[in-house]
C-alpha cells in the first residue's frame, strides 16, 4: 500500500528549520491533477512586468472575506455568499487546521494529520490566502480581491486560473445575488486578461469556464485556449473536462442562479456530469472522432498549423494590399 503521508525524507525545510509543506507538496505534486501552468520553463515573477489586469476593471463593491478571528462575520460572509447546508474546507467542524491558513504555518503534527490528498487539493487556497507563497513558475499576477496563476500542468498551449481570493470552493456552492457578483467578478478579471493573451497569441482562441466538479479546492475560473496542443494532455478524461457539459462556461453559471437562486447540483445530477469524462473523444473544430490520444494530439496540431498557415497568409495580403 502506497504511503498516505509525505515521508520524512522528503520534507523540505525552511532556512529556520520549519516544514515547509508548500515547496515539499509540489516536489510530490500528482502529476494528473488539473492545475494552472505555463508552457514555457523560465520563472516569471510580476517583477518588471506591465500589469496585466486594470485594477478598475475589477468590481468596487465585491465583497471580501471577514477577518478570521470574527466566526460571526466570518458565518456571515457564508450565509450570503455560500448554499446552506454545503461543506466547505472551512474546518470549523473539524478537529483539523484550516486551510484557509497558509501551510507553512502548520506545524509537524497537523502535517501529519492531514492526508496527502487533502494537502494537494487545497494549495489553491493557500494561494489566495496569501500569494507571496505561489511559486514562480506559475505566479501570474494578483490584486486585494482577485488571483491569477498558470496551470501547472496545461492542458493547451495557453491555460490559465482565475480566482477570487474569499473562501467558496467550487461552482455548485454560489448562490443568489452575492454568488452572481463572485462570478462577474471573475469574468471581469478574466476579459482584462484576455486582452492581454490575444495580444500575445494572436493565432489562438480562448474559451473561459469552471469544472463542475473540479479536482481542485477552491473555485477556480479556467482560460484556456483551443488548441489543446500539450504534453499534459494525457488521458481522455482531460480532453472531456474541457470539451463536454463537464465544461461550464459562466454566462450558464449566472442564468441558473438568476432562474433558481443557486447553482447547486443533486448527487445524481453530478454523477451524471461526471460521465461525461468518459464519452468518447470528439475533435472541438471538426466532426472527427478521436479514439487515442496520439490521434487526438496529432489532429488538434494539425488544425492548429493550417489556422496559423491561413492567418498569416490573411497578413500578407492585407499588408500588400496596403491602407485604402
């Protein structure tokens, strides 16, 4: 039986002799979960960069998660922002270390404690709780309300995270007027960085939306692009989670909660989301079906080299033809 917990060998300390449980999760990072990266190698840091997002595109009035040491406003913020009754990673109800604080605070024993998994799955909140913790090679960019990260495994040439940095979990827990905010909150965020990744790809498309279930705690809006051309892009469920009704985009998102008050799922409607992993793989662009992964990554790059081919022969003609 495999370990549940980080062997000790493994453990990674700070200069102080302190576990450092962030850099020692993500030298033991799962290498199927779904999370916000880059596909280049090089660190990049905000240091030196444009700001990529324009503060006053983000809203005014989004409401941010009360201080920890009020449980009343802290109850508070759920009511409004949250469907009763939902489980959180709030650990209120447990005899276990929120994490909602940052991991290198917790201490040698509640590390143990905590299964592997559990650790994993909610390094997105430890981002946002406090993000001079994100490493390097996925720190894009964030502000008093909002998170922006690389995947760290990319599932297309462009994948990034958006993310609110008050405590929901998930898509299926936003609910009335406050959930809706979270969520045009996040598009908001996501257009002004848009405008910045099409400036840069100019040969690609993008799409934004949320997991339904997600593998991840902590929720979490993807931009990512088209293409789908990525060595991280493995097995067919990682195509379906991003090509099927597994896939929400957040206009659904706001129309459900606008008609119903919530967006909150029953367990059969969630199992029959999670099938949709196991549908066969169709082509996003083309009526192709796609029965391994090595065809499916032989066909998306095609597509992806005939766009780019007739985009730049578009150019070239425009630019012969000169200004009328």
């Amino acid at each position: 039986m495999a370990n549940k917990y980080i062997d000790s060998k493994d453990v990674i300390r700070t200069q102080d002799g302190k576990i450092d449980l962030f850099q020692t999760i993500l030298a033991r990072k799962d290498p199927d979960a779904q999370i916000p990266v880059v596909s280049d190698p090089q660190p990049v840091t905000t240091a030196g960069r444009a700001n990529p997002i324009n503060s006053n595109n983000t809203p005014s009035t989004y409401a941010t998660e009360p201080s920890s040491s009020s449980s009343g406003s802290s109850q508070s913020w759920r009511a409004t922002h949250v469907a009763p009754g939902t489980t959180t990673t709030s650990a209120s109800a447990r005899n276990t270390p929120s994490p909602y604080a940052t991991y290198k605070d917790l201490s040698a024993s509640q590390a143990k404690s905590a299964p592997k998994k559990t650790l994993w799955s909610a390094v997105f909140v430890g981002y946002c709780n406090d993000p001079q913790t994100i490493p390097d090679n996925v720190r894009y960019w964030h502000d008093d309300d909002h998170v922006i990260i690389k995947d760290a495994y990319p599932k297309a040439k462009v994948h990034m995270l958006v993310m609110p940095r008050t405590p929901v979990d998930k898509v299926t827990e936003l609910v009335g007027e406050a959930g809706i905010r979270t969520v045009e909150g996040l598009v908001r965020v996501a257009a002004t960085l848009l405008t910045t990744l099409k400036a840069e790809n100019p040969y690609l498309e993008f799409k934004m939306g949320f997991h339904i279930v997600p593998s991840m705690s902590h929720l979490h809006l993807h931009v990512i692009s088209q293409d789908f051309c990525s060595p991280c892009l493995k097995k067919a469920l990682h195509w379906n989670s991003f090509n099927t009704g597994f896939f929400i985009p957040p206009d659904e998102v706001i129309r459900v909660i606008r008609e119903k008050g919530s967006f909150e799922k029953t367990a059969q409607e969630l199992s029959k989301y999670g099938s949709l992993k196991k549908v066969a793989m169709m082509c996003n662009q083309c009526p192709q079906e796609l029965r391994t992964i090595p065809m499916l990554t032989h066909h998306m790059n095609e597509h992806y080299v005939q766009k780019v081919k007739a985009l730049q022969k578009q150019e070239r003609l425009t630019a012969e033809q000169g200004p009328r």
